[in-house]
C-alpha cells in the first residue's frame, strides 16, 4: 500500500464528521472574473502600453511553451493590471519593523491558545500526516497559522491577474512568469476554474499558501477524495505543507531549534557562521537556555547560531528543520514564528530570555550604515536599505575590527557609531 493509500484510509477512518473544517471563502470580485473567450487583438486593450507590450510577448511564449490558444484567448483576453498589486509589490517601507516586535505580534497568546485547540481536536488528522511525511505536526500547526490564520483568511486576489501585473512590471518577471504559466496548467488541465486560483497578492493560494509551481509539484490529496483542494480541504492543505517541507529537507526526529545561552566572553562572530554540532558549541561555551539535554538525533545534527536582536537578546542554535521551514518564506523572522508557534503548541513555555525593546530604523539609516561600512572597506552589497546576511556579515567584521560584540546587530547605537566614523550627508 502507497504512502498516499495509507493517508486516505487513516483519515477516511478517523476523521470526526461532525468537524467544520470548511474556510470562509470570499469569492473573487466580478470584475475579476474572466470574459468570454475572445481573440488575441484583445490583448492590447489595457490602456498600459507597457502591460500590453508584455501581454503579447508572453502570449506567443506561452504558446511555445504548448499552452492551447482557446486556454490563452480565455484567460488572458481583456486581462488589465491589478494597481493593488503593483503598489504592493513597489511598498518600501520607511521605517523597519523590529525583530522583537514582529515576532511578539505573530507568537501571541490568542493565537497559541488556539493552535492548542486545533491540536487537540485534529489529532485524528494530524498524527497520520505526521506519521506518513515526518515532519512534526505542531510546526504544520505553525505554517497553517501564520500563513492564513488556521484558514480564516485565504486572499482575495486573481492569482491570474495578480501574476501578470508582476511580470509586466519586470521587476520579478521571471518568477511572476513561471507561476502564470503554473496557474494557466492548472485551469487547463481541467482540476481547478480560475475562480478557485484565489490567494495572496504574490500569488500564495488555500490554506497553507502553495505558489502555483508549489502546487503542481507538491500537492497532494489528503482527504483521499481524489483532489487537491488546499482552497476546501484542511487535509490537504496540511498535508500538501508536509509533503513540501519533507522534499524541503525536513529531518524525521530532529528539533527545528533551540535557545541557548552564551558565556560573557562568547565569541559573537561565529554567529551565522560555522554549522557544528552541539558538542562544538558547548566547547565555545553554548549551552541549553532551559538546562534538559540534546536528545539522540540532534546531538548528531549540525546547527548554526543566530542573534536576531543581537548578543543582549535570545540565541538560538538553528537545525537543518529550521532551514526546511524556510522552504516556505525565506525569512528568518517567518522560520522563527513559525517554530517558536510550534513549541507553545507543544507545551513549552516562553522563551528565557526574553525580546529586547527595538528602536525601529529609518531607510535613510540603514542605507546611511550600509554606506559607511563600503567606506571603511567592509562590503555589504548595494546599498538598498535592506539588512541581510551581506550587511550583518559586514557589520560583524568591522565590529570585531573596533573591539565591539561582533554579534551583526544593526542597531541606532550602532548606526551612531558608524555614522561617527564615516559622516554619511
């Protein structure tokens, strides 16, 4: 018997039918329903001379690519840019949101109270998932809460004409690109209408939010009704999730992360740096913040540090689970949500350090620093505004350089003190 057999008769079997699991849906506006076939001068008719180039290149490479005509002349015909996707997509956010404060705001106690909850009621459902893809069934509990609260809040964008807006702005065209032609594979291969493709503005769709590439390639049914309909379906919708964390690189057994805490004369450099194991990171002086040992896999897994508020904050030793769930949003602030969820489901108590208080940066101040750390010859990349791991590792060395904690931590205090160095007009 196949993995997904086996999946479709455990829940057929235990699975409560008294369960509402159905999410309330907004279907799409009307005006975002396609029109009636119509031929391919139609195409031009936007008023966006720029859209209307793009539409008519990438209807010919659609085509090359052997979508049918009749599928192209359908959903692309009178197709108009969506003006709420491209201001999202071109938002630059002029102040940062804090760390701290992004993961206070997402690891609450009314949403933990509530995953606990969903933990108990979809045990039935949940333990096969878990049993059948290996990936922990609190962290599935974590995506499906930050990605649309438990399915509450699906999206109400046309995946369709929210693809072709990014595409025809260029700035990820490519992607856009790959995810429209997905999407049109998926309305022409007859298993879902466009008026089902709804989702996010980036094109994120049902439950656990699958891009329409995601979908194709890892989708499955869960419920064994023959679909995939992560829109309807929690089963779905959470299996498909295991399924992609799984051939995401998820490690049967192992912990995602652990806080620890680190001696006064911690070397903070090592920080995103050498993946070792916890026996190397107890000889550096690492140990548990909440004193139980490392259970049998995780003493053989290698782990990498991270300081996301810096050496006065929490520190967490991050396993390859953790860069699994990063599979999903390549963020560390998302990766990290979605773990710290998962403990609190599972009964663990907060975290013993707790989130330092954050001074939000300006863009003019973090592009300022960014600036400054090219004149004194440590390179972070273009200066964009954007603190990635180019500007941490950057920072983490002229740091070591002056005899600071090199812990990578771009603080206002931090800014002072480049800006001290290197006046930036």
């Amino acid at each position: 018997m196949d993995r997904r057999t086996f999946l479709a008769l455990c829940l057929a079997g235990c699975a409560d039918p008294s369960m509402d699991l159905t999410p309330k849906v907004t279907p799409f506006p009307s005006q975002l329903t396609p029109a009636s076939p119509e031929p391919l001068p139609s195409l031009t008719a936007s008023g966006d001379p720029d859209f209307d180039a793009w539409a008519q290149g990438f209807y010919k490479r659609a085509a090359q690519a052997g979508l049918p005509a009749d599928l192209l002349d359908r959903e692309l015909g009178g197709l108009l840019p969506d003006p709420r996707v491209t201001g999202l997509d071109t938002r630059q956010p002029e102040f940062a949101k804090p760390f701290s404060d992004y993961i206070k705001g997402v690891v609450t106690e009314d949403r933990v109270a509530i995953g606990q909850r969903k933990r108990s009621e979809l045990q039935s459902l949940l333990g096969p998932i878990e049993q059948t893809y290996g990936v922990a069934a609190d962290v599935l509990l974590g995506v499906w809460a930050m990605e649309t609260g438990y399915g509450a809040s699906l999206g109400g964008f046309d995946v369709i004409r929210s693809m072709a807006t990014l595409a025809a702005q260029g700035r990820r065209r490519q992607f856009a690109e790959d995810q429209l032609m997905a999407a049109l594979r998926i309305i022409g291969s007859g298993e879902f209408p466009r008026s089902r493709l709804i989702g996010s503005w980036a094109g994120a769709m049902g439950q656990t939010q699958f891009i329409p590439t995601s979908f194709l390639s890892t989708a499955v049914d869960g419920d064994g009704d023959g679909k995939r309909d992560i829109w309807g379906s929690a089963p779905d919708a959470l299996a498909s999730a295991a399924n992609l964390l799984a051939k995401g690189g998820w490690n049967r057994g192992e912990c995602w992360a652990r806080e620890v805490l680190a001696p006064k004369d911690f070397d903070f450099s090592l920080t995103e740096g050498p993946r070792e194991t916890p026996g190397w990171w107890a000889a550096q002086g690492l140990r548990p913040a909440d004193g139980q040992a490392w259970n049998g896999p995780d003493q053989a897994a290698k782990a990498m540090l991270a300081a996301p508020t810096g050496a006065s904050g929490p520190l967490f030793l991050l396993f390859p689970n953790h860069f699994a769930i990063r599979t999903y949003n390549n963020a560390t602030t998302y990766a990290l949500a979605v773990g710290l969820l998962a403990d609190r489901f599972s009964g663990l108590g907060p975290l013993t350090t707790p989130w330092p208080v954050e001074t939000p940066l300006a863009l003019d101040d973090r592009i300022g620093a960014q600036k400054a750390l090219i004149a004194l010859g440590f390179d972070p990349g273009v200066p964009d505004g954007v603190v990635g791991i180019n500007t941490r590792s950057a920072l983490r060395a002229w740091q070591k350089s002056k005899g600071l904690i090199a812990d990578g931590y771009l603080s206002m205090a931090m800014v002072g003190l480049l800006q001290a160095e290197v006046p930036i007009p």
